[in-house]
C-alpha cells in the first residue's frame, strides 16, 4: 500500500479529481451521500482480515477523514489524511483507477468501477453535446 497526502503523488492527484467528480453539489465538501460514493474508491485499499472484512467501517473512515466533525469531508481533510491505495494503482486519472478496479475481484471494487463507468457514459453524450456547439475557429 502507498500512503497519499500531498498532490505532487500522482495518487494524491488522482483522489483530488475524484473528490471533484464526487463532489456533485460543488460545495468543496462531500455530504454523506457523496461520500458514500467516494468510500466505494477507497475500500479496495483498506485492509481486510482473515475473514475478508474490512478492517474500518464506513463510518469509522469517515470520522477519521472529517477532521473537525462538521459532517462533511473537505478536500484538505481527504489530502490531510493519508489515504491508503494499492501500490498497483500508480496513474492520477480516473481512467487509470477505472481499470484498476475491474482488474479486482471484490464486491467493492467492482461496486467502485460501476460508479466510475456510469460517470463516464453520462459524461460522454453532454461532452458530444458541448463539441457541437463549439464556435468555428
């Protein structure tokens, strides 16, 4: 496992766009729905025991993450952690993390690559949409 907590780790970087992605509200905090999400990326890096459960619960990484308890996880609380990723995991984009996960066999992860390609597919279309209706240069 690689600890990240500044942004010049690719990995860092990598959880700072995600934090954009799944901050839909755009408030710099991830509410507890948001957050939710963003647990789905991090549970692949959290350590199991012999039974194959996760050694934090939800909850517990959260408390951890919200750092002045004021119910929402901000950008600096996530940098300021030391979130724990897979060593594998060496790109800073969300593409990368996408084809970490479906290299992974927990429910979790694939619950994460979900999350991320569902993202990606409702992107696309509005994306098309916005080239479209760029001037001619």
């Amino acid at each position: 496992m690689t600890i990240t907590n500044n942004l010049t780790n690719p990995l860092a970087r990598m959880l700072d766009n995600a934090f954009t992605k799944f901050d839909v509200d755009k408030n710099g905090k991830l509410n507890a729905e948001e957050y939710r999400s963003f647990y789905e990326i991090l549970k692949p890096g959290i350590a199991v025991d012999e039974n194959d459960k996760l050694s934090i619960s939800e909850q517990e990484y959260r408390s951890r993450m919200d750092g002045n308890s004021d119910g929402g996880v901000s950008r600096t609380e996530v940098q300021g952690t030391g979130v724990l990723m897979p060593a594998e995991l060496t790109g800073e984009s969300l593409e990368s993390m996408l084809q970490y996960l479906l290299t992974q066999t927990s429910a979790s992860a694939l619950a994460a690559a979900n999350l991320l390609a569902k993202d990606e597919a409702e992107a696309e279309p509005e994306a098309a949409a916005q080239d479209k209706i760029q001037p001619a240069t």
